[in-house]
C-alpha cells in the first residue's frame, strides 16, 4: 500500500502539465491504479497569485471520501487570527491531519515569534505542521493567466522572496518546538545540504519526494533523475533516515508513474521500501 503525504486537486485546467486536470475524480482514477491508500491534500492560499484552495471549500470536495485527508493552511501574512482560529477549529473537529505554510509564496519568516501560535497549536492537537521549502514557482500573475500563459516571465515578484523558503529558516523553529513534527517538504530541492543538515540535527524534522521536477517537461531527464537519487541516498544515510522520508507527488506536478520511478530508482530492501512508501506517514499521521 501506498500513502501519497503532498498532493494538490483544482477544479480549473492545468496548463504545461503532464496532466490537464487534477480533479478529485482524477485523483480517484490514479489511486486505483497506482494502489494508493491515502492521498494528503493541502489546502492552498496564495496571495501573489490571487488563487487558492481555502480549508472549507477542500474539506467541501473530500467530504465522505475516505481516500483523502488534508492538511489545513493559513495566509499568514493577511488575516493571520482569523485563520488561527480556523485551523483551531479544524483541529478540535479532528478534521485536518495537519498544517500547511508557504514560506516565500507569502511574506514570513518561518522563525518569527508572532506566529509562534501556530506552532503551539500543532503541538496542543498533536499535529505535524509541513512547511514548503525549495525553490518557489513563478506566480504567474492574473492577466498572463487570461492569456492562457504558462509562465511570467524572466521575472516574477515572487523570486526576491526565495530565501524565505529555505530549509536553514526552520532549524531554530524545530529546536525550540522539540516536541513538534516537522515536513521540509521536496527535499528542500535545491538547497539539499541545508535540509540535510536541518535533519542531521533535529530528529523531529521530516521530509518528502515530492515536486523533484515538472513531470513530462525538460526538466526531467536521466541526468536529473541521477542527482535526485543520489541526494535521496544521502538523506537514507542520515540517523534514523530511512524513518522520516515519505512518499509524495506534489500532484499534479510530479506524476505518480514519476514518483513511484524514483523511489524504485533507490533499489531497497522491500522493508525499507514499504517504510517510504507507507509505513512513515502512517505512523506520521496515527492511521
């Protein structure tokens, strides 16, 4: 069995994708042929690109679908008390299996003490809190969207922000909350070494696979597939590696035929294969 720990669903067309839709529907067909038990969907809110998946409106979507849980999310840098007290809710409800926080696709500072709050919340419900790292997409602003264009161009208003999303910014967070599990999500691509480093110290810490290239684009090339490999195999050597490494998609980024390549790349032991695949985010999420 399978656990997909980072996916995404829209209801609008995908553009330059492998897949021009990532409906939940989709997400059902991909399910059933790739034997995915639980897919973990993340709601969105992201302000430069005036779009998003809010809490409710997911919740909405999953609603009697036992196949998904989702993990709920904020926008910090808006009106942080009224989403506080949103995932408050969601929590005490037992509706979400964790949080989400886009560093850099909204302006903060993971370490800063006014949204510690946050992270107090996660350790009273006991729940992960997952935050972006890595490289941040271009935004892609509204009217180049009413053109049907993938992208903004040579420069977004999103990539003065990029620092905010490195794997470097959480170390003071997971040191002082200890007792808080913490997902550096996409192996922290391209800042692999600080990620590493984050874990090496801070056995709270946690990662996945997810969002490693753009799946059916030039991005993906064996060459690439070989970095990533390699990477991957230096963050299995790390204590206790094999055990906070997780499956992820980042669908309908990376696709699942993509990511399941990469993990089969690794050449495993069936138990520590089934420790990525399954058994970490099961733990992870009390299944």
């Amino acid at each position: 069995m399978i656990i997909d720990i980072h996916a995404h669903t829209s209801n609008h067309k995908m553009l330059g994708l492998h897949s021009q839709t990532a409906s939940i529907d989709d997400l059902e067909m991909y399910a059933k042929k790739y034997n995915i038990e639980k897919i973990v969907l993340m709601a969105t809110y992201f302000p430069f690109k005036g779009t998003g998946l809010s809490n409710y409106e997911l919740l909405k979507r999953i609603q009697g679908k036992d196949l998904f849980l989702m993990f709920g999310s904020l926008d910090i840098s808006s009106d942080f008390e009224k989403g506080l007290n949103e995932l408050e809710e969601l929590a005490r409800d037992k509706k979400i299996f964790g949080i989400k926080l886009y560093p850099g696709y909204q302006i903060f500072d993971c370490a800063d003490k006014n949204i510690f709050p946050i992270y107090e919340l996660a350790r009273k419900y006991n729940l992960p809190v997952k935050f972006h790292t890595g490289e941040l997409h271009h935004c892609c602003p509204g009217e180049n969207r009413k053109k049907g264009e993938f992208r903004c161009g040579s420069y977004c208003r999103i990539d003065k922000y990029g620092d905010l999303s490195m794997p470097k910014n959480i170390f003071p967070v997971a040191k002082k909350f200890s007792d808080v599990t913490f997902i550096l999500s996409h192996l922290g691509n391209p800042y692999f070494d600080q990620l590493q480093e984050v874990m090496r110290e801070c056995l709270n810490v946690y990662t996945d696979i997810s969002g490693q290239f753009v799946s059916a684009t030039d991005e993906d090339t064996p060459g690439y597939r070989e970095v990533i490999k390699k990477e991957i195999e230096k963050f299995l050597n790390l204590s206790h590696g094999i055990d906070r490494i997780m499956f992820g998609t980042d669908f309908p980024i990376q696709s699942y035929k993509d990511s399941l390549e990469i993990i089969d790349s690794l050449n495993l032991s069936d138990l520590d294969k089934d420790k990525i695949l399954y058994q970490n985010a099961k733990k992870l999420l009390k299944l």
